[in-house]
C-alpha cells in the first residue's frame, strides 16, 4: 500500500477520489514500481487541485473511462434533478437507438420535465412517481412509453451505485385494453379498392393478400420480388421517413409467398411504378410513401367515406388477410410465417375465433379411422344398461 487513495496491483496503480460526491476509483496500467508510485501520488494531488479549483476534467485524465456515472451525470444525486438525469441518460444511448425511438424518448423526456423534472434524483421516492402518473391525462400505453426512459435511467444510477435504491423497481406497466381485430370482408375491400386511384387500391389490395404491416408496404421495391417463385422479400420498413434496415422483430425478415390476387396486384401496378423508380406502391404524386400519415388522411380516410363503410385504420388490412387465411383453413403456423411472427401463439391468442374449431378434426379424424357414430351409440348403449 502507498499513501491514501493509491493503492497498488500486481502490474498496475489504482488511483481513488471523491468527485462531486460520488467515490471514483480509475487504474493506471503501470508497474508499481518506486517511480510510478511516485507519479500516481503527484496525478491523484492533482486531480484534487483541479476538482478543489472547479477546472478538473474527467475525460481529459481518463479517456478510456468506464466509469460512465462520473463522466455522464456529473453532478450526484443530490444535486442533479430528473431532467438534467433524463437528457444525460439519452445521449449516452442514442447511438444504440432507431431515430423514431430517439424522438420518442425526446418527446417522453419533455412531458415528464414539465412535471417532475425539478426534482432532485436523490429525493423522488415510488409514492412521488405513482402519484405523478396517476395525474396523468394521456392513454396507458403513452405513459408506458414515458416509463421507458425513466426506468433505463434509474437502473442505470442504482448500478453505478449513485443511488441507494431505485425508485422505479416497484413501479409497473399500466395494463392496456386489447381491441379486437375488425377485419374487412371481401366485399368491403372491393368497394374500397372501387373509389381509390389505381396506384393507391393497388397496394390495399396487395396488403389484403399479404398481410404486410404498412411500414413494410411503403419500403417494398421492385427488387424484392420473385416472379419466378411468386415471392417478395420483406427485409425493411418505412417510418416516419426514415427507412430501417430491418422490420419490428428478426422473424420479420422473411420471404412471404404471395396468392394470385397479390400477383394481380403487382401486375396491375406495373405501369405506374415498375419503370418510375425503385418503390412498388407511390403516393398519387408519384413519390414514395414516408410514413402512415400521408396514406391515412390523403387517400384512406376519404376512401372508407365514400364506400360507406365504418372507419378502422389501415392496420386492419393485416387481420383481413389473417382472418381470410384461417377462415379458409390455412394452417397456423403457415400464417404466422407469412406476417413475420416468431410462431404461431399470437395468431392463436389474437385470431383464434376465425381458427376452425377442433371437433371438425375429431370428425374428420373419426371418418379416417372408420369410427362412426353407430360405434359411438353401442357404447352409450352398454353405459345406459
């Protein structure tokens, strides 16, 4: 052991200091030699020096630092509010995040400041946080989504030990009302697909037969289809202009097979976009679609008014083409490939009426077998006697 806070390895030097309240500890990769004892000892008396002084810079003495707390947060937990805590915590993360998740958090951030921002990170207490949600006025899902930054950045303190306890640990997701699928029928995507502009009844029609989500849909090239295997490749999605690499989840990167009537769709598209540029379906300006809005209030909502049918978004598209497929008896799992689940338990869990039910195997099982219903009366025959 050297002096106070230099503390030596067997083939490094490890420096600690408080630094605005918290306990910092960084290793220098020296031999503990005499000399650089020596020289630790001068680094840490100077380090204290600049801290004292107000000028010392964290990142300037350790780069390499992985003691993020210091570098982010700067300030302790008793004097870094909430909001100051929220900013610092996204831009440490935003290079991992989609820009839409980044504006997200933006927006999240904002809403919360405005509430409790001013509040100190060491102060908020889980009855603070349950009585700020509970004087909410926006949807559960929307305070879900507010949550998230909350609860990624209090995990964050706690483990780098800024914090005793994390206030958010007790703190729960708000339970969110599942609505029931409303798909079209047949008759109603042709009155719709009637009263659109051929390039825009074009792609309802393909979203119809394909089940694709409409981000995907906007994404779609030319490029990505298979005429030979009657196929396209969903690998991308279109959102709020900007178009990511990979769709929702990586059993949405997949190879849908498409029926006749999407391949009539394509062909019927053809003329308007195939020789245009790279995107299948286009707005009716001929640019590409950047995001939902612009098909929901320039062409859906006007098209579902005029057909004389009840609104329900775009979305939908996607349970007609699974209500279809299962009415029609496809199987399950095939489904689930189709539309990019991981398998078949959210087909089962959201469309699950429209599967056939199971007495029609028990009879076409039984009519395989040769076990018809005379057996079946013998045997309650011989139980009634």
């Amino acid at each position: 052991m050297g002096n106070r806070g230099i503390k030596k390895g067997m083939k490094s030097i490890r420096i600690s200091f408080q630094y605005r309240g918290m306990q910092c500890r960084e290793t220098l990769k020296l031999e503990p030699t005499k000399a650089n004892v020596k020289y630790a000892e001068r680094m840490k008396a100077e380090i204290e020096r600049k801290i004292a002084l107000g000028t010392f810079n964290y990142s300037e003495y350790f780069p390499a630092s992985r003691n993020k707390t210091a570098l982010l947060f700067g300030n302790n937990a008793a004097t870094t509010t909430i909001q100051q805590g929220l900013n610092s915590y996204l831009s440490a993360i935003r290079k991992t995040l989609a820009p839409s998740t980044a504006r997200e958090y933006e927006s999240s951030i904002r809403m919360i400041s405005q509430d409790i921002g001013d509040n100190l990170l060491a102060s908020i207490t889980t009855m603070a946080i349950r009585q700020w949600i509970s004087s909410l006025e926006c949807s559960n899902k929307r305070i879900n989504n507010m949550l998230v930054p909350m609860r990624g950045m209090f995990k964050d303190l706690y483990a780098d030990g800024v914090i005793e306890r994390d206030p958010m640990d007790r703190i729960k997701n708000l339970s969110i009302m599942k609505h029931e699928p409303e798909p079209f029928s047949q008759d109603e995507v042709a009155r719709i697909t009637n009263v659109l502009p051929a390039c825009i009844a074009n792609m309802v029609e393909f979203a119809a037969w394909t089940g694709l989500r409409t981000g995907e849909l906007f994404a779609l090239t030319w490029k990505d289809i298979d005429f030979t295997r009657k196929t396209c490749r969903v690998n991308k999605s279109m959102t709020r202009g900007v178009l990511k690499p990979c769709p929702k989840t990586s059993a949405s990167v997949r190879d849908v097979e498409l029926l006749p009537a999407a391949m009539n769709a394509l062909t019927a598209q053809k003329p308007t976009s195939f020789m245009v540029g790279e995107h299948i379906f286009l707005q009716v300006n001929g640019k590409p679609f950047n995001d939902d809005k612009q098909f929901r209030e320039k062409s859906w909502m006007f098209a579902l008014k005029k057909a004389g049918i009840q609104y329900r978004p775009p979305y939908q598209l996607r349970h007609t083409f699974a209500s279809t497929m299962l009415s029609a008896g496809a199987n399950p799992m095939w489904v689930a490939k189709q539309m990019g689940h991981a398998d078949w338990g959210m087909i089962r869990k959201v469309y699950g009426k429209w599967i056939p039910q199971a007495h029609s195997e028990v009879e076409r099982m039984a009519k395989e077998l040769g076990q018809n219903d005379s057996v079946s009366a013998d045997i309650q025959h011989a139980l009634r006697t």
